[in-house]
C-alpha cells in the first residue's frame, strides 16, 4: 500500500467521484480509478460501488476512511516536525482543550507555556468528551486537556490528573435562596439547566434514583457552559458548575452557590494521548506542562 494511494482514497471519499477527484490530484479519471483498484487489491475489499451516476463508498470503505485519515495525518507531523528541526523551529503542537478549562485555567496555562517556548507553534481547539478522545484518536491532534466522560476509546491513554468539586448555582434572586432549608423534594421539583458530558447526566440521575427520589423532569441539557448560565440566570433553574468555573468573571458576577448537596461527582480529568505515540520534543514539553498545570488544579 502506497502513500498516494490513501491520498486519492481520501480525495475520492471527500469529493464523492472519480472524476472531482482527478481534477483535484491533477490527475486523469482513469488514474485515479487505477490506483484505487490497486488500493482496493492490496486490502482485499471493495471501498466503493460504482454506479453511472457515480461512487458510493462501502461498508468496508467507511471502516478504512478514519484508519487511512489517520496514517495521512501521521505523515503529514512527521513531515512537519522534520521541516520544524530543518528550520531550526521547535516543532508544532496540535492541542485539544475541553471547554471547562477555557473558563478556568485554559489561557493561563497557555500563556505560561507560550512563554517558556515561544518557538512552538501551537493549534488549540475546544471542545468536550467523547469528540476529544476522538480527534486525537485519529491523528488529528496530539493530545487532549480535558474532563473524562465515562467512555474509554481503546489504544489512548487516560491520565487522570485531577478532580473539579461542583456545586449547585442559581441567581442571585433565586426563590430557594431565601428558604431556611432545601430539601431533596425542592431539587427534585425544580428546573434544571445542565452543560457537561453524559457523565454529568448519568451522575446527576443516579443521585436521585439513589435517594429514591423521581428525577427533575424540567431538564434541559446543552454542551455550551455560557449557553447553561445564560439560561440558569434569566430563569428560576438550577444549574451544576466546577467551582473553578464559577471564578471566572463571566460567571461569578451572575450566579450564586445554593448551600445543598451537589446531584453530581467530581469530575475527573487529566490528558488524553495514543498509547502508540511518539510525542515530540514539543510535544513532551506540552504533556509535562499540563502534567503540573493539573496538578496544581487538583490541590486548590
């Protein structure tokens, strides 16, 4: 199997034809089709159907496409990172940051690494679990700084560096603030608002299952944390945030703590890489970084 075959294998899946395919590679239609029989002949499958109105790729080939997607980006650091040393550069990083951190700790920690390296060229995007796990689990980043969902991919590793405590939070003029006390019965008639990963679901249900207690039916859940304290805040709703979290600016000045037991875990989270990687020398500089960064989170 030849790198360029997996190039117009990937090409082909994008664009969906032979043909768009060719004029993209600068190749004839004919060519391109060669090679993917080729490709094709090395597996010992077929990756696509051919039709007069076209191609449409087989079960087999949307099984190869994240494989092959992978190899291509692999090659595609490996080429970078020999340009980077070529060029006496530092090299790159491809970073994954979950969204709870780009409220707490994300900019500072990034920051102080731009600062000790500042020949690295350095990606972030943000997102949560389980999209984290996957982009690095296809090559398209190196590592994740991220809160861990309760699913585990195979071949990554899952280095848990930290806890976050929660609390419940509310308005400032939220009726059970007044009250002398909250009981279960009040968090379980109450509107809820929720941002986080299914873990967060999971444990928030479980809570009340465990106290034998119906399960708030007012539940509207997003992945958007701004989104969740928008909505706890113009409504009399009850949302769960990382205490950490609540620090931020942007959040402290609208929500406040509700004294009752939080319907939720702590959190857990850490780094996410391939258990296969090669990391390099930046790379390396990165993982030991955000190795003390989540350890001085864990002792706050």
């Amino acid at each position: 199997m030849e790198m360029q075959q997996l190039r117009h294998f990937l090409t082909i899946a994008r664009t969906g034809s032979l043909g768009a395919a060719g004029e993209e590679l600068n190749l004839s239609q004919s060519g391109v089709s060669r090679s993917l029989l080729a490709l094709e002949g090395h597996l010992g499958v077929a990756l696509f159907e051919r039709s007069a109105r076209g191609v449409a790729m087989t079960a087999e080939g949307r099984a190869f496409l994240p494989l092959a997607q992978r190899v291509w980006n692999e090659r595609l650091r490996a080429i970078a990172e020999m340009k980077a040393l070529q060029s006496l550069r530092a090299g790159r990083i491809e970073l994954c940051l979950h969204n709870t951190f780009t409220f707490a700790f994300g900019a500072e920690a990034l920051d102080a690494f731009m600062t000790a390296h500042p020949d690295i060229e350095l990606r972030v995007s943000t997102g949560d679990e389980p999209d984290l796990s996957s982009k690095v689990l296809e090559g398209r980043a190196d590592m994740a700084f991220a809160l861990f969902d309760t699913r585990r991919e195979p071949g990554l590793v899952y280095e848990t560096l930290l806890e976050l405590p929660c609390s419940v939070h509310v308005r400032a003029d939220h009726p059970l603030l007044g009250r002398p006390r909250v009981s279960i019965e009040d968090l379980s008639a109450a509107e809820w608002v929720l941002a986080g990963a299914e873990a967060l679901a999971i444990a928030f249900e479980q809570y009340f299952n465990d106290r034998h207690t119906k399960v708030p039916r007012r539940l509207a859940r997003c992945a958007s944390i701004p989104l969740a304290v928008s909505l706890a805040a113009g409504r009399d709703a009850l949302t769960i945030l990382p205490d950490a979290v609540v620090q931020s600016p942007l959040i402290a000045e609208r929500m406040v703590r509700l004294a009752v037991e939080t319907p939720a875990g702590r959190p857990r989270g850490g780094l996410i890489y391939r258990a296969d990687a090669a990391h390099s020398a930046a790379g390396q500089a990165m993982l030991e970084h955000l190795r003390v960064v989540g350890r001085r989170i864990s002792v706050q």
